[in-house]
C-alpha cells in the first residue's frame, strides 16, 4: 500500500522536457495519417472502409495522447482515468447494441 | 476462532480538548462578501446546506400538493395540468436540486478534506464556481417553475418533452443540464483531492469509508453526467429547432433518448445513494463502539455499485420496447448490481454484533436507514426480474420503491449525517430529546405514507394520475395521511437545529468520541481545518481499542453515561485495557 | 357518475384485497410475486429481527463500554454475497420464463390493432370493425363520449394486439393481465392476451403523455367467444357504446342510411331538431316488432321484412303511412344498392333499438378518418420525406 | 525558496510536486467527463448510421470535404505549437512561449474561420435539417419533372437534385431510396456535433488568449508551467475529437460516392 507522496519542491527536471525533433516527428506521423484518411475515402472500399478509417484515426489518438498529452511519463491515476473512459464507453456501446442488434424493427 | 493480530496500534493518552483558536472558519469573518467570496470548504458545504434546505422545502411542498390532490379520486385541489406540473417540480427539484448534490456538495465540500487530512480540496476556486453554477441552474428551475412550469416528468421522454408539452421545457432542461456541471465540478474535485491530498500515512487502507463512497460517487458523477448533459443538449435542440435526432416522423428513435437518459439517470440514483451508505458506516461504527465489520467488503462493494450500476440501465425499459434478449441480459446484471448493496447491510449488522449501542439521534436516523433501505432494496428486485416488472412498472410500486430508498434511505443517511456532524459544523449541540422524537416521527410517518403505495402498485395503480378509479381512495388517503406526519416530522428539525445555533450548548471537541480526522480539530474547526498537519497512524474504527486515525485516545463516549453507569467507570476501552485487546478475525 | 371516465357499474366499492389476474399470464404472475414476496420478507425480517436483538442485548447499559476488535470473516462474506446472488439469480430465471411467455406471440391468433393517441384509445378488429376503447371524455363532445367502448376480447381465445402511437409514447397497461406495454410513435409493439376471466377490467396509460395523462384509461370487456362473433358483426350494444362501432356492419349501413337520404323521411326522434313532420315511419325498434298493415294484417319485421321493404316498398306498407318510397333502393338495373350494402342497411336498422335516442344526423361523431366538417386539431407537421 | 517567491504554490498543497499532480490529474478527470459527453452522441450516431448506412453516407458525401482536409491540418499543427508552448513555459523561454500560444492562436482561429466559411455554403445550399430542406427538395422534385437538372451525370452536384434524382423511379421499400427524413436526421448529428465541437474551440481560444496574457505579465515561471501544460491537454483532446468526427462526417459518404452512387 503506497503513502502519498510528498517530494520536496522544485521543477520539473530536464527530463520531462519534450524534444522538438521527437515532436515533429509524431506530427508528421498523424498528418501523414490524416492524408491517408481522407485518400482511403476516394478508393471503392465500401462498407469496410469505416472501420480502417476509425483505425487509423484511434492510432492517431493515441499518438496524440501518449506524446502531446505526456501519458507516457503521466502517473498511474491518469492511465487509469484515460481506460476508464474507454472502458465505460465500451459497456455504454455494447450495451446499447445489446438492444439494437437484436430489435426487430418494422420497414418504415 | 479468532486470532490475534500483531499491528496493534500504540496507544497514546487522551488528547486534552484543543483550545478552541479564537479565529474558526465560522467567525473570521462576517461580511455578506467573505461568504459569497470564500474559497473555504467548509463555508461552501454551508452554503450548499442553505441553498439545498430551501431547495427540499420547494419539493416537499410540491409533494405536498400532490398528496392532497390525491385525497380524491378526481383530484382534490387543483386540475390535472398543476398536478402534472406539481409533480415535475417534486421530481425535478427534488433529484436535481437536492438529492444529487446533497451528501457530496454539504458533506462532501466540508469532511473530505477534514477526514483525509488536508487543509482544503484541490481546487478551492473550482469548488465556489461550482457552488455558483448551481445557483445559476437552479435559478433556471426557478424561472421555469414561476413561469408557469414544466409538465413533463422528470424524465423528460421524447417526442412530448420536445415536441407536444406546452409548457417551459427548454429553460427547465437548461437548468438541469447547468446543474450537471456543478455536480461534475464537485465530483472532480472530490477525487483529486482523494487522489493527491492524503496527509501523511493516510492509506487507501486507512480511508474512512464516507471517504471511499464518496470517491465511488464521484466517480459515477465523472462518468455519467457528461452524458445526460449531451442526451439534454440534443433534446433541447430538438425541442427549439423543431427537428432532432429522436423525432420519429425523420426516422429517429425516441427509445435511444430513453438509453442516453438512464446511462446516467440509472447510476444518479447510486450518486444520491452511495454517500449516504458512507455515511451509514462511519455512524454506525462511532454509535456501536467498533470496528466496522469487512472493511474491504463495504469500501469495495460502493466501488462495485459504481461500476456495475453503469451495466444496468435500461431495467426501465422492460416494457419500453426494448429487444428481447436485450432485456434479459440487463435483468440479469440488475441481480448482481443488488448483491453489493446486500453485502453492506449484512455488514452494518454485523457490525452491531457485541457493540455497545447508545441510541442518540444519528444513530436512530441510522437504524431507520437500516429497515427503510432494506424494504426500498428488496421491493426492487421485483422491478428487476422482468416476469414482475411488466406488470408493476410504472405503477406506485415503482414511486414507493424509489421512495423508499431516496427518501428512506438517503433522507435519513442526509438527516443522520446533519445530526452527527452538526457540533462539528457549528459548534453547538441540539436538543437530545426532540432530535430522537423527530427521527422516531419521520420514521413512523414515512412508513404510513409509502407503504400503501406498494399495495396501490400491485393493484395497478399508475403514477403521475391525478384521477384514479375510486376504488383506490382508501390507500390514496392512508398515505396522505402519512405524509403529514412526514413533514411534521421534517419541520422539527428545522426549528431544534436552529435554536441550537443560539441556545445549544457549546460542542467539545468530539462530542460522540469518534476516531475519524475531522473530530481532531475544535468545534468549529480553524480556519486551515488543522492547528498542525496531522499524520496518520493507524485505521479509521479503531473504536474497541479506542484510539483515533492518530494513535491518541479518545475521550469519554456520551450515552447513558450516569455515574451509575459502569462503562462510565471503565472507560472507553472496557477493563482489559488496550495493549491485550483480542482481535478476531472470524472463520 | 364521476367524471374521469371510470364509468359506473363496474370495479367500484373497495377494493378486493388481492386483484383478479384474468389472463393467462396474470396468472403465471401471482405466483412468483409471492414467492419474491416471501423470500424478501423473510429476508428484511431477519436483518430486522438482527438488528433488534443486537440493539436491545448490546445497549450501552447492558454492556461494559468495552467491545472486542472484530474486523471481519471472509466466510461470512462469501456466504453472504453468494446466497443472496443465488436466490436473485431464481427469481430472474422464473421471471425469463414469465417475460418469454408474455412477449413471444404466438403465431396465427387474431390481431387486433391499437393506436393510441393523446388521450384516447382506438381499436381496430380483424374485419375492420373500429372503436374508441376509451380516453379523456371531458375532452369530448356528448355524442363522442357515448361512443366509447370497450375492447371486447373473447374468453379464452388468445389474441395478438399491435399498438402505436400517433403522437408521444403511451403505455397499454391491463393490471387484471398484469401486463403492459409502451405504445412508441413511428413503430409497432405487439403483445398478446389469453383472457381467462369474463367482465370488464381497466387498461391505464402507465407511461405519462401530457395533460389528461390520467383520463388516457380504458375498459376491457372479456365475453364468451358465442358473444364474441356476434361482436364482430356489428350487433351493437357488447362494446359498450350506444352509437354504431366505426366499421362494423351497422355502421356502413348508416353511412348507406346518410347517402341515401332516408333519413329525409324516416325522420327519427319526431322530427326533433328540424322541425319537419316524418313522412315515413320511425325506425327505432323496428326489428322484432309486429307492423300493422294498411289491410289489416300484421307482418313480423325480421331481416327478411326490413329487406323486401326496401327492395319493394309497396308490398307491405306500414299503417297509417303513404306508400311514397321510391322503389330503386334496393339492387337491380337502376338500383341504389348492391346485395352486399342492402344487408349492411338491413344490419343498421336492426341496429336501431327501441327507446334507444338516436341524435339527428348532423350530431352524429364522424367516424375515424372520415372527412370532418370541423378542422382538425393543428399538429406538428410531419417533414416531406417521412420515410 | 523559489516557488513560495513567486507565489505558485498555493496555501493548500505541501509543495509544487503535489499541485501540479493535482492540476494535471484534475484536467485529466475533466477531459474524461468530455470524452463521455462526445461518447454519447458517438453512439446516438452509431446506431443510426447502423440503420441507415445509405442516408449517411449520401448526406456525407454532399458536405464539403476539402474544408474539413484543411481543418484537420490546421488543428493537427496547433496541437504540435502548442506542444512547443509546453517546452518553452519548461525552459522559461517566455518570448518562445507566446509565440508559439500565438500560432496556435491563429492556428484555431483559422480552423474556426473556415468552419464557418462551411455553415455558410451549408445554409446558403440550405443544406438544413426542417423546412429549409422540406422546401429545397421540393422545389427540385418539380424541376425534376419538368425535365431540367438531369444532364450533369458523375458529378456530385446540388444535394436536392441528386437526392431527388436518385429517387425518382424507387419506391420507399427500394434498398436503394434515400429516405428524406433520415437524410436530415445526418444533418442533425452533423450540426449538433461540429456544432459542440467548435464551442470547444472557442473555449480553448479564449484559454490561450488567458495563457498569452499571463505569460506577457510574468505569471508563467518555469515552476508554473503545468498550468500550460493543463491547457494543453484540454487543446489535444479537442484535436482527437475532431480525428473522430472527420471519418465520422466527412468520410462517411465519400468512398460510397467513388464507389458509384
């Protein structure tokens, strides 16, 4: 069982300060990853071409989140907090599709 | 069996009274501003206990209303559209207003700090803002109410909320989706400041339990009032544009409206509930004299209500039209969210078990909780199992379960937590004699008011009708007759609280011998909650050994404590003395 | 009679300690609410008993202050987390069975439809027979308020019911069923009841619509399914109401009655309302009578009379009356009539009971979706595309 | 010592340490409660693209993609300056620090003008959910049998025509029709959803407009600069949003159309 912390003050150490270079990087990634998106809209994919779409836009998510967003050095509570929210829009989607999956709906 | 475990705390002396800093909280300052401006927890839990007072006197006198209507079966006072607007404003204040931030926003503001040891909550500002935006939604209420009202039931469905009703629906819903932010505010607030506040040797192990069921409550609070605030944004689009995503004529689905409102409108009910549990077991455990029994078992059943009470909505859809297998599965999950809360009952028994009971009056509120929410628990699972609630939804058997647990359980949970916290609070103590008389009033009064209202239920009764056939009447008029006792009983309090803050008698330190943090500091507190930064050493119910969250002593319980009284002679912790303490786990 | 639409005659006094279950799944509802009943009673009696027993035998003066420093059982916790799951986990597996058994229509049973709007009921049967089965009657006209009914089921006899809602969200509730169902705008729900009880039973709108919410109720009227059939043809008076149900056989005879002018002549009500003396007898009470006629003789006016009168209004004149019928009512080369609407003429004038006040025709309600002479109600309109 | 110099620490936290936890956990939390508000109508919109794919994607088709293209760039480069803003508040450089809130400033600014440039061309094609479209489609469905609007093949063209072309010769029960209503149900999530979304980006703006002022009077020491970074979290989660309502909206239709619709 952890005690709560209390570390003398001070700033932040150099550590924690991005890279410019590393951040560039992970723009041009999600840029480039917007462009596909948009470009895999124009390819006849159809009825799959959602699911790569919202795809590759959770890659860019997560990106975003585990660079800009400093999950990656961000305490337990705030990984814990970011699964939460998934976790509960997950029950929230299945949920609701238990029930609309198996609704029997009149032609309208 | 039992066996003896070796982390006894040490045990210290018996702390002296603190002297009372010539400068607590309450009279620093005295100005209209220094309480409009302060960034002070506990002036903000006052202020919320002011603004949440006035706000269940407005839904007890719309209740009221509608108890006489109900007198006869073609209404007795009033037309069927005031009754329906009678009934909108109970509902609207009563959940909104009152019931969802109560325990949290009174407190939850002016303890969790005081028992996890911090000297505020983490963001003070925050906390005012969210104290103001209340104010600002329920003004909103207000107007719409004064305007004319809202008839729509508290639940709002589509297309008659955003389509049919005449009446003020968009200033209405805006004030509940304002409200939704203050409970936010306070919930995001409360779990920071779980989170990253604790003193020293403050534990998760460690925490009081009101402290892990108002962290559940927050938690629920993050997590479901975004959604009914989305879910109220596309009704009042759909209410002011005219056309929306749950109108049937283009296709959509007021059924979906009814998922969106539940995610949230399902767990709220935990929001109002949970706390009060919180509350249970710390007056259980200070009134009985012991630990509470299953530590882990009660703090981990308030975080498994919270999660699982996000899995089962849509058990107030069974007969909404919902699919078939749909309803089965959420029937099912339903049975399991009813189990945690079981498990607390039979804990908060146990924990009588070989107490050492004095009976003043947050304890009486704490046994009228005890039998009032065990009726309110069961009766829904009538409501859960799908072959029953397709006859008793939406009939008083539905409004006398709810009751039963909101007003049986969470009022009382409300009403004993003000009586055990108020010397804290102000200072004073109240009236012994009228406080046990009014908890005695409102218990036998509220049973006379709802319990006729499962056998109209079962009868087939529906809610929100001011007409009904006359064959009802009887039941109609022995739970009317009920409900003036109820409010006789709810009135008393309001007069003994407040004489005691003129006349009471001047409260010590720690008035019921508590172990918690909160008892620590004087009555009323300082301003900084604390003269020094405590650091904890040992559990929060160490009531048998009899030592606080500090390792101190604690002074001498009250009770029937005459001379005469032999505990009074052995002190707090019996003739064994500490040190040789057993301590059991059994089985 | 009060006001709000209950009716007399039927459910009143007190009310009966435990509610008739009059279907099949009412009575697979009782028990199990029982057996949920005593489980949960026996199981709040015990912690009642518990914390009774605790408070009295370990209150302060009964003990020494000194408590002993229990911190829990991990037994006690499983069993008592494990025994409450199993007992719920009966009562949802007994409730599936109730619920499947309620929702799951069985195939090839009669349908009868159900369209609620705000505040009323209306029913439409199998042959296109339709009635108001209840609603708000302060909301109504007095000819409207006659009009309702009740939905007439067959004891016995399963019948599926579809329902939907023309405006906001209602709920068909049938407590002596124990039963209901919501009725949702822009989609049909069914349901389907097996009466197992005659008389008449209340149906509540359980899920609130607006203001006369509470008015929004019905009557259920179980019959033997002999009665049932006559129902269906028309023969008024089973339903409930005292004008001709809206599609039966009665009714389009009236509506023949209307195109044909007769009333011109058999002026109903002598001539009450506009002040024109009948040139043709009153028909009310017709059927069953004996018809004095001009030669002395009387006739027997079944069906067979009330046709040949019509077809050939000459042959058998009723005394005291000029023969001035026209004789091309009934069918024929230049015949006003088919067979088929002479036997709904002939169904509506056997609708006509003695004493029974039947309005001038101007009052009489329009029937459902008929062209109205007053504009309706303005409502919300529906977008271009509406699906 | 420095920190209490300044007067950042605030009176009721032991150090900076705790404080700047508690903020970043706190924005976190927050952003938490915006996920689950975006949640909702993510899932309202599931649904009914699950029942009514074609719609979708017929009114998504009409919007205009090469403004969102541009949107999502200049959202995706604001959230990289205002990471950059981080870096500068780290490092006390404060003249970096407000340029670089500057560009993100604009940055949004410009994704808040182009959007309005599309609510413009929407209203002006009255590409409305209500009577707007009611009327449009009508007025198209006469043209449409006057014989006028039938000679641009290929070209996605005026909503209204295409829709009342695409329907004139089915049936309501035809796969293929595209039921009016449900068009405008589209148009409904897609106001609503960009509407909240760019009230979002409001909010940010005026937050970096708060953080450029503090920093210009001195307010952002180094030991301060989570309140940067609490900012930027809520900038970045605004940014991922909209990653999520670009397929959603603008993507939806447009594969459907190359496909040939």
């Amino acid at each position: 069982m952890h005690t709560p912390e209390h570390k003398t003050d001070g700033p932040s150490t150099m550590h924690d300060v991005d890279n410019p270079a590393a951040m560039f990087v992970v723009y041009l990634v999600v840029l480039g990853l917007a462009v596909a998106n948009i470009l895999l809209s124009t390819t006849p994919l159809g009825k799959s071409a959602i699911y790569i779409q919202l795809g590759i836009a959770s890659v860019q998510a997560v990106l975003v989140a585990y660079y800009w967003m400093h999950m990656r050095r961000g305490d337990t509570a705030v990984t814990l907090s970011a699964f939460c929210s998934l976790f509960f829009i997950g029950i929230f989607y299945l949920l609701v599709f238990s029930d609309i999956w198996t609704r029997w709906r009149m032609a309208m | 069996m039992s066996i003896i475990v070796h982390d006894e705390p040490r045990v210290g002396p018996v702390p002296p009274e603190p002297t009372p800093p010539a400068k607590n909280y309450l009279n620093v300052a005295h100005t209209a501003a220094s309480w409009l401006f302060t960034v002070d927890h506990k002036r903000i839990g006052i202020l919320y206990l002011v603004s949440l007072t006035f706000f269940f006197t407005v839904g007890g006198l719309a209740a009221g209303l509608v108890r006489l209507n109900l007198l006869a079966p073609d209404g007795a006072i009033m037309t069927e559209d005031a009754y329906n607007r009678s009934f909108t404003a109970h509902g609207v204040v009563m959940l909104f207003l009152f019931l969802i931030p109560s325990i949290p926003a009174v407190f939850g503001n002016f303890f969790v700090p005081m028992m996890i040891g911090a000297k505020d909550l983490a963001f003070p500002k925050l906390n005012l803002a969210s104290w103001y935006v209340y104010m600002v939604g329920s003004g909103f209420l207000v107007w719409s109410v004064l305007a004319g009202g809202v008839d729509t039931g508290w639940t709002l469905y589509p297309p008659y909320s955003s389509r049919y009703s005449t009446s003020n629906v968009t200033p209405g819903v805006f004030g509940v989706f304002i409200t939704g932010f203050s409970s936010i505010m306070t919930g995001l607030n409360i779990m920071v400041t779980v989170h990253k506040m604790r003193c020293p040797g403050m534990t998760w192990g460690r925490l009081p339990l009101f402290i892990w069921s108002m962290y559940a409550t927050s938690f629920i609070q993050l997590l479901g009032t975004p959604v009914v605030a989305i879910t109220l944004v596309l009704l009042m689009v759909e209410r002011v544009a005219g056309i929306g995503i749950f109108d049937p004529t283009i296709g959509g689905d007021p059924v979906l409206y009814q998922h969106l409102f539940w995610f949230y409108s399902h767990p709220a009910v935990y929001i109002m509930i949970v706390p009060g549990m919180g509350v249970i077991s710390e007056v259980i455990t200070c009134f009985a004299r012991k630990n509470i029994f299953g530590y882990k078992a009660v703090a981990w059943s308030s975080v498994g209500i919270a999660v699982v009470g996000f899995m089962v909505w849509a058990h107030h859809m069974f007969v909404a039209g919902i699919a078939y297998y749909s309803a089965i599965l959420f029937s099912f999950l339903t049975m399991l969210v009813a189990v945690p809360s079981a498990i607390k009952v039979f804990n908060w028994v146990a924990t009588l078990y070989r107490g050492s009971i004095t009976f003043q009056a947050p304890m009486l509120f704490v046994l009228a909780f005890l039998v009032l929410f065990t009726v309110g628990g069961v009766t829904g699972l009538f409501l859960a199992t799908l072959g029953t609630d397709i006859h008793l939804h939406d009939t008083y058997f539905v409004v006398a379960h709810f009751h039963f647990v909101m007003v049986g359980g969470m009022v009382l949970a409300y009403l004993a937590a003000l009586h055990y916290w108020w010397p804290k609070m102000t200072g004073r103590m109240y009236s012994d004699f009228w406080s046990r008389a009014s908890a005695t009033i409102i218990f036998v009064g509220f049973f006379l008011t709802f319990v006729p209202q499962f056998v109209l239920g079962y009868h087939g009764m529906p809610r929100r009708y001011p007409n009904y056939p006359p064959e009802f009447q009887v039941y109609n008029v022995l739970s009317t007759a009920g409900a003036s006792v109820l409010g006789f009983g709810y009135l008393l309090p309001g007069f003994y609280l407040t004489l005691s803050l003129f006349f009471g008698e001047k409260a010590s330190a720690n008035p019921w011998s508590a172990t918690g943090l909160e008892w620590v500091s004087s009555s009323p507190p300082p301003v900084f909650n604390f003269d020094r930064n405590p650091v904890v050493v040992c559990g929060p119910y160490e009531y048998a050994i009899g030592v606080d969250q500090l390792g101190r002593g604690l002074p001498e319980p009250p009770g029937p404590g005459s001379a005469d009284d032999p505990a009074s002679h052995d002190g707090p912790t019996g003739p064994a003395g500490p040190m040789q303490k057993e301590t059991h786990v059994v089985g | 009679m009060n006001q709000n639409g209950y009716g007399s005659g039927y459910q009143t006094g007190s009310l009966p300690a435990l509610p008739e279950a009059a279907s099949e799944v009412g009575q697979l509802f009782e028990p199990l609410f029982w057996y949920i009943t005593a489980v949960t009673a026996a199981g709040t009696l015990l912690v009642m008993a518990l914390v009774t027993v605790f408070c009295v035998r370990y209150r302060r003066q009964n003990t020494t202050g000194s408590t002993p420093r229990i911190l829990g059982s991990h037994r006690l916790e499983l069993f008592w987390t494990v025994t409450p799951l199993m007992i719920f986990l009966t009562f949802f597996a007994w409730g599936v069975y109730i619920y499947d058994r309620a929702v799951q229509v069985p195939n090839d049973i009669p349908e009868i439809f159900v369209i609620g709007k705000q505040w009323m009921w209306k029913a439409q049967y199998p042959n296109g027979q339709r009635v108001i089965i209840g609603g708000n009657p302060r909301n109504m006209t007095p000819e409207e308020r006659a009009d309702i009914g009740a939905l007439v089921l067959p004891l016995g006899r399963p019948v599926k019911v579809t329902f939907i809602s023309e405006d906001v969200i209602h709920d068909f509730g049938v407590p002596a069923f124990r039963q209901k169902i919501d009725v949702i705008p822009g989609r049909y729900v069914s349901t389907w009841y097996n009466p197992t009880k005659l008389g008449d039973f209340h149906v509540f709108c359980d899920q609130y619509c607006g203001a006369w919410h509470s008015l929004m109720v019905g009557k259920i009227k179980v019959v033997p399914p002999a009665e049932f059939e006559q129902f269906l043809e028309g023969k008024g008076g089973v339903q409930g109401s005292d004008n001709p149900v809206d599609g039966s056989l009665a009714f389009k005879g009236w509506q023949h009655f209307q195109r044909l002018q007769c009333q011109g002549c058999h002026v109903t009500n002598e001539g009450q309302g506009t002040r024109r003396a009948p040139r043709a007898p009153n028909l009310e009470g017709l059927y069953g009578a004996e018809i004095p006629l001009e030669d002395g003789t009387t006739a027997a006016a079944d069906e067979q009379y009330i046709r040949e009168s019509i077809v050939n209004p000459r042959a058998k004149v009723h005394q005291g009356w000029k023969p001035v019928m026209p004789g091309n009512f009934g069918p024929g080369v230049n015949g006003q009539t088919t067979e088929e609407e002479l036997r709904e003429l002939v169904a509506y004038i056997k609708w006509l009971k003695p004493g029974q006040s039947v309005p001038p025709n101007d009052l009489f309600p329009p029937p459902y979706g008929a062209p109205r002479n007053t504009p309706p109600t303005p409502k919300p309109s529906p977008s271009a595309g509406g699906n | 010592m420095s920190a209490n110099h300044h007067g950042v620490l605030k009176h009721h936290f032991d150090n900076l340490e705790q404080q700047h936890a508690a903020e970043r956990l706190g924005m976190w939390f927050f952003l938490v409660t915006e996920v689950l508000f975006f949640g909702g109508v993510f899932v309202a919109y599931t649904v009914y693209r699950y029942w009514y794919p074609n719609e979708f994607a017929f009114a998504s088709s009409h919007l205009l993609l090469w403004v969102a293209g541009i949107n999502t760039g200049l959202l995706i480069t604001s959230s990289l300056t205002m990471t950059l803003a981080i870096r500068a508040a780290q490092l006390g450089d404060r003249r970096a620090l407000i340029r670089h809130l500057l560009a993100t400033f604009a940055l949004g600014a410009g994704f808040m003008g182009f959007k309005a440039f599309e609510y413009y061309t929407d209203i002006h094609e009255r590409f409305v959910p209500g009577e707007m479209f009611r009327q449009e489609l009508a007025k198209a469905e006469l043209e449409l049998h006057a014989g006028h609007g039938g000679d641009h093949h290929g070209t996605a063209q005026h909503w209204a025509v295409d829709l009342a072309k695409n329907n004139a010769d089915k049936s309501h029960t035809d796969p293929a029709y595209i039921g009016p209503g449900r068009v405008q149900l589209f148009l409904c999530f897609y106001y609503t959803m960009t509407g909240i979304h760019g009230i979002h980006i409001l909010v940010g703006l005026g937050c970096i407009l708060w953080l450029v002022q503090q920093a210009a009077t001195g307010k952002i020491p180094p030991e301060n600069y989570s309140t940067v970074e609490v900012v930027s979290l809520y900038w970045h989660l605004v940014d991922m949003i909209w990653l999520f309502l670009m397929p959603l909206l603008y993507l939806a239709g447009a594969g459907a159309h190359a496909a040939g619709h």
